[in-house]
C-alpha cells in the first residue's frame, strides 16, 4: 500500500515557502493558494508553533560531533586509553570520559546511537524561564494583565534590573510563551490582555 502523506503535512520546500509569506502579512487564504493547500491546514501548521518560525536545533561547537564520537569509538576498539583518545581530538579527557560514561561505557559505546541520543535530548522542550522563576513570573502577569505589551514588560525589566540577567527576558519569549500553549507558564487568560487578541502572532 502506498504511503499518503496527512492533507495538513507540508515539505520542507513548502514550510519555507510559507513562513516568509505569514511574516509578509498573507492571509491565510494566499498562501494556502500558493501552495496548494487549504487555508484550514495552513491554519493548523501554524498555530501548532503560535505563529513564530520554530528555531531549527543547532549542534553547540562544544558538543562532540559525529566524526569526533566515531574516532572515540575507534580509539576504544584499539585498546586507547581516554587520555590519547582525547589527545587525537583534541579535547580534555574529563569530556571522553564523560561521553564514554554517559552512553554505554567501555563495552557498549557506539557512535551512531551517542549521537542520535543527544540530538533526541536537545530536541526535547526546554524549561521555561517564566516555569522557573515564580518573583518573574508575577512581575510580568502583574504587566500583562495591566495591558502592557511584551516589547513594554521586556524594556521595563531590563532598565529595572539592569544588572540582574536573571530578570530580562525578551518579547519574543514572552510572545512564546503566550502564544505556545504547551508552554503554560501564563495563565491563558492573559491572551485576553493582548491590545491583538489573537490566537497567534
């Protein structure tokens, strides 16, 4: 049986078509046009990420790449100790040690599934700071509910707190967070607060 992708599925051509016309101010109708689709699962592709271009993961230039995980695992079927393995790399010892421990150890470390795990994990949602912060939560609903908008809350806290990193958050985070669902660090009520009141930005 042939395979028949979902109505409301897009390519990859597609998704990078649409997200310049949605930030041009296209209706949904337009752009469902240009591409073919109903303006209905445009809607629904949309609102899954509140309107914002999801930011693609990136590998940090301090994570160990695939390359480098191969050669630790060629390294340790050669009998190598963590310090020369680190050596051909040219990284510390403590971070083969702890990529080696981390999946699997001496015996069952293999590269492929290394990677694969860590790229897994940083798919996975992040914290949020709001989540984490009660005194910053209260102070940006306290705003919100004042009708303030995010751009207002962020410029407050950082001439506020200037010195305080911990207290800046930026207005896309906040619009993130509003407009994110499963984030559910604001009350959903605060959405009625928003001057757009709209379900995505």
């Amino acid at each position: 049986m042939n395979y028949q992708p979902s109505k409301r599925s897009f390519t990859y051509h597609q998704q990078e078509t649409m997200w310049p016309l949605w930030s041009q101010g296209k209706s949904l109708s337009e752009i469902g046009r240009q591409l073919n689709k109903h303006a209905g699962s445009v809607f629904y592709y949309l609102q899954k990420s509140g309107g914002i271009k999801p930011t693609p993961p990136k590998r940090s230039a301090r994570d160990l790449s695939l390359l480098e995980r191969e050669e630790i695992s060629r390294g340790l079927s050669a009998n190598l100790s963590f310090r020369a393995i680190a050596r051909n790399l040219n990284r510390a010892t403590s971070t083969v040690s702890r990529e080696i421990n981390r999946n699997g150890g001496l015996s069952k470390y293999r590269a492929v599934a290394a990677d694969r795990r860590v790229w897994v994990k940083a798919k996975r949602p992040k914290t949020c700071k709001l989540n984490d912060d009660a005194n910053l939560r209260a102070i940006v609903s306290d705003k919100l509910a004042s009708k303030w908008s995010p751009e207002q809350v962020a410029g407050w806290l950082k001439q506020t707190y200037p010195e305080a990193s911990a207290m800046h958050i930026s207005h896309e985070t906040l619009y993130k967070t509003l407009f994110i669902q499963s984030r559910g660090a604001l009350k959903k009520e605060l959405l009625r607060q928003l001057w757009t009141q709209r379900v995505m930005r």
